[in-house]
C-alpha cells in the first residue's frame, strides 16, 4: 500500500526545519514490510496547495498525520481541503492520543492511533489492504457509518530495539541538520520518569499498560549514529532524549562507547536532579559540550505547589554550577503565564537565571494541553473560553488565557523583556541577540538573516 504521512509544522517560530521521529519510525516499520511511504511536510503559513500536489502524484491509499495541540486546527482545515480525495485517513501523536474525543467531532477524518503506532498502524495498512475488518485493532479507534470503534491499548513497545532505526530518508535529512547548525538529533529513550502538570508526558504514561521509560540498547543507539553521520555531513549531535540522564550507569558506558566509536560533540537534556559533578566529568570527557535543563519557574514554592516540581532552588543553582565547573555550556527552559502565576514569582525565574547566566535561553508562554493536570485546572477555573480554545492555540508565544493574577498584556511583556533582564549588565551580546529574538518582530528578523545564523550563533552563544 501506499501511505502518505503529513507532519504540519505551521507557523511554528524558530526558523529550523525539524525531523519527526515518530513518523520516521513509522515509516521505517511499513517500508520494512513491503509498503510505500511518502512524506509532506507542512512549513510556514497555512497553504493545502503543496499537499493536493502530493496526492495527485504519490496517489496514497492512507494518509496519516501526526499531532500536536496547536496545530489541530490547521489539520481540521487540511482534512476538508482534500476531503474530495476520498483517502483514508487517520491521526496520530500526543495530541490526539490525549484527547481521543476529536475522532467524533472531527469531518473527515477516519481514524485515530493512541499512543505509539508502529505496530498498530501496521496491522491497520494490511488489514485495509486484505480489505479485512479494521474495527478492532488495539490502539485504533474507527469512525463507521456515524458509530465511533474505541479500542483498548496495547502495552507500551517494552525492547525498542525491535524497532528498525528511524527513515531519515521520508525527510530531506541533510536540509534538516544545515537549518539546525550541522547537529543531527538522535533520541535513546522513549518516556520521562517525571510528572509535571503542564506537560503531556503525565497524561501520555497513562494510555497504555508497561514500562513507560525505556531505553534503547547503548550498541543500538550507537550503531544508529553511526550510520547516520556515515550518510550524513553532521558536524554535532543532539540526543533529544526528554531526559538522558535517568540511569547513572547508562550514561558512564554510553559515554564510554561514544567516544570510542562517534567522538563529535554533543548535546543532551537533563534534569538538576540527575546531575553529580562524577556524570558532568564523564560526560565532558566524551564530548559533551552542553546540557539543557528546565528551570520553567524560578519560584520554588510555585514549582512545587502547581507545577509538581519539587527540586529546590538550591539544586538548581547547585546542578548549573557543577556543569559549568567541569566547562561545559548551559540552557535553560523557561515559561511565562502559568495559572496561579503573578508578575512576582516570574520575577524568580528571571532572577535564578540571572544568578546562573546560562550560554542560551529558551522562553516559551504557557499552553494547556488537553490530558495534563494544568488544562484541566484552566477548565475549572475557567481561564480557558471553552470554544474559542482550539482556534486559539499559539504555538506558546502567546495566550489565550483569561488569567486574573497575570493579565496577557503583562505576560507579553514578561516574556519579551525576559533575556534583557537576565543578561543585561552581564553580558551584552547575549541581551541583544535574545532581545531581538524574542521581539515583536524576532521571528521575520530571524528569516531574513537566517544566511548568516551560524556566524550569529558563534558570536553570541559561544
Ligand atoms: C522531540 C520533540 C520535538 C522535536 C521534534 C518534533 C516532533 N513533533 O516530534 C521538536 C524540537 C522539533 C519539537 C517541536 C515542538 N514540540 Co515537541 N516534543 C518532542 C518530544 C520531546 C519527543 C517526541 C518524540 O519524538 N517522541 C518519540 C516518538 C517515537 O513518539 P511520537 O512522536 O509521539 O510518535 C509515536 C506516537 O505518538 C504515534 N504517532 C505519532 N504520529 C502519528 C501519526 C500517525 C498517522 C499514527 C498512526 C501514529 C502516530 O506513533 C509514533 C510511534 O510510536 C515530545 C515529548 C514526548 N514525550 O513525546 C515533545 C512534544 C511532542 N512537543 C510538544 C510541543 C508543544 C512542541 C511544539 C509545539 C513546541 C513549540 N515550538 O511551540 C513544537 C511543535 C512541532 C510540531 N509541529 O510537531 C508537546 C506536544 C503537546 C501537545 N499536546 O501539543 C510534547 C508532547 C511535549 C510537551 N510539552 O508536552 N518537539
Ligand atoms: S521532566 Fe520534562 S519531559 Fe519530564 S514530565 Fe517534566 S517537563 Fe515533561
């Protein structure tokens, strides 16, 4: 069969183009088996055009899309513009796996996948082709003649070394690692062990039955990149990982073999937790050159209290001094307009990260997704216009909150001030990149001088 998957990335800020390793597993397991699988990605503004031109070449059988919340509503506008096709088609990723509801109140859409699809999507495509039945594959819920088929998980994949490694090739992999610095991202793991209340990973932990943390083999992970930056000019690595550092012995022998074997430099997540000046050490030695942490909230009491983040300040200061003791590069994550949140406690998340002056920062505005314990504390509240929700998500550099303690003008300005409070007086390079990035204009300026990204970057992040 032939299965046209569709990543909408639109109107996401940043500028990089970015690689999807959900749809390349995906592919990976159908083209395995025999299948054909395309690719359109969906970049920019809103325009169906360059998909109509996929189909009416490729000719699909199945169309799959991937989700995340904010771009629902482009998919809702994508599946009527090609309703006329008549293809089947389903939809698949975080989004949908945590508010499975969609399937009814969505036009032209079939069926749905919750939670990880390779095997699932794999039964669906051969039964579809054997035109067998397809109401009753775990994991796949079909929409037929008006009745909705909700079927039950199946436990989470326990060995993803089963898996086959990732289609780099569905996408235009060597396109995606120049828009990203020369840096090809990798990911060991699926799952966090952790339950923040704004993000999907606690609602995603609970659609199946199994381990929701697991590891990929260290040879298996190694052989893949290894692979990849023999087809590939890479000149970094990035293990997307939502946090790498789990299991102490894990990372000594991957560090171990990784030097041995890849040696370029490269980049992980953490948490403070995780961190002891030994694992720093080890993982410098290997070619680590920087380690990005979420600090989200400065305000402990706040973190702990609405955001189930029970780290101190303390370690948190404690967790960025070791890294850049043994010379290694820091990022922070960070978030602005959470419920419950008031200028002041903000005001502790600019000062800890003035205090730590990390080498990048990242700030996003807070979104609530559908299955986290925070969406459902804006329902109650009712910070959220319940209808005007989904036309309102922003790609979190924006709100759509109704917060009485931080009104949106404020959290606006919050978070475009944001880099010039934690840099300025400390290092004014930082304070003026930041500052532009994160400007009402930052992500046309970004375009325009995307020729020159990578000297940009030398020069104010290094
Ligand atoms: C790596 C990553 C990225 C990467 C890669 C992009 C991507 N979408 O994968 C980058 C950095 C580019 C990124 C960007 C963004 N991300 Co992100 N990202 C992740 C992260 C850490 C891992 C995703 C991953 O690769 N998992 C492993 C793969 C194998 O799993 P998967 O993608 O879920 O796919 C499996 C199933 O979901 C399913 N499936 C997925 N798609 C489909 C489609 C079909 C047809 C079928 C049948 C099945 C299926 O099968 C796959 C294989 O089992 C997750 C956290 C998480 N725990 O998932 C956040 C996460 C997906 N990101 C999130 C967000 C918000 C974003 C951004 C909107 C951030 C922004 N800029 O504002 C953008 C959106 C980009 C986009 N258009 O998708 C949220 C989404 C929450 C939500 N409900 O919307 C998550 C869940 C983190 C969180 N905060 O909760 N992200
Ligand atoms: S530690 Fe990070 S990935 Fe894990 S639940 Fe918290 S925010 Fe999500």
């Amino acid at each position: 069969m032939k299965i046209l998957f569709v990543y909408p990335d639109i109107n996401v800020r940043g500028g990089a183009l970015s690689y999807h390793y959900g749809l390349g597993s995906l592919s990976s397991m159908l083209k395995k088996s025999g299948h054909q699988t395309a690719l359109q990605y969906l970049y920019g503004n809103y325009d169906p055009k360059p998909l109509i031109q996929k189909i009416e070449e490729f000719k699909p059988d199945l169309i799959g899309i991937t989700t995340v919340s904010f771009q629902y509503k482009y998919i809702k506008r994508l599946l009527k513009d090609i309703s006329n096709y008549g293809i089947f088609t389903i939809c698949g990723g975080p989004h949908i796996s945590l508010a499975p509801y969609e399937l009814e109140k969505t036009d032209h859409l079939n069926a749905i996948c919750v939670g990880e699809g390779e095997y699932a999507l794999f039964e669906l495509v051969n039964a579809l082709e054997k035109n067998e039945d397809i109401t009753n594959i775990k994991n796949i819920w079909v929409k037929k003649d008006g009745k909705i088929y909700s079927n039950p998980g199946r436990p989470f994949i326990e060995n993803l070394d089963e898996l086959p490694f990732v289609d780099r090739e569905l996408f235009d992999f060597q396109e995606i690692i120049y828009s990203d610095y020369d840096r090809a991202e990798f990911m060991a793991s699926r799952g966090c062990p952790y339950s923040c209340t704004y993000c999907s990973n606690s609602g995603l932990r609970k659609v199946a039955d199994g381990k929701y943390v697991r590891f990929r083999s260290i040879e298996n992970v190694i052989a893949e990149i290894k692979d990849v930056v023999t087809r590939y000019k890479v000149k970094s690595i990035y293990l997307n990982d939502d946090v790498f550092t789990i299991n102490k012995e894990y990372v000594e022998n991957f560090c171990k073999l990784y030097k041995k074997e890849i040696g370029y430099p490269f980049e992980i997540n953490t948490r403070v937790e995780n961190l002891t000046l030994d694992m720093l050490e080890i993982l410098k030695d290997a070619g680590c050159y920087r380690v990005a942490m979420g600090l989200e909230q400065g305000d402990e009491k706040f973190r702990r209290e609405v955001l189930n983040r029970p780290m101190s300040n303390k370690k948190i200061l404690e967790a960025f001094s070791l890294a850049k003791q043994v010379g290694l590069k820091t990022k922070t994550f960070n978030i602005v307009g959470f419920p419950f949140e008031t200028v002041e406690n903000h005001m502790e998340t600019v000062r800890m990260n003035r205090e730590i002056q990390p080498s990048s920062i990242v700030i996003y505005i807070f979104e609530p997704y559908p299955g986290t314990p925070l969406y459902d504390v804006c329902i109650e509240n009712n910070f959220i216009e319940k209808e005007r929700e989904e036309e309102e998500f922003v790609s979190r550099t924006d709100t759509f909150l109704k917060l009485p303690m931080f009104p949106r003008k404020e959290i606006l300005k919050c978070y475009r001030r944001f880099p010039w409070r934690v840099y300025r007086g400390k290092s004014l390079k930082r304070a003026l990149l930041f500052k532009i990035y994160y400007s009402k204009y930052g992500e046309l300026l970004i375009r325009l001088m995307s020729p020159f990204k990578k000297k940009i970057q030398r020069f104010a992040i290094n």
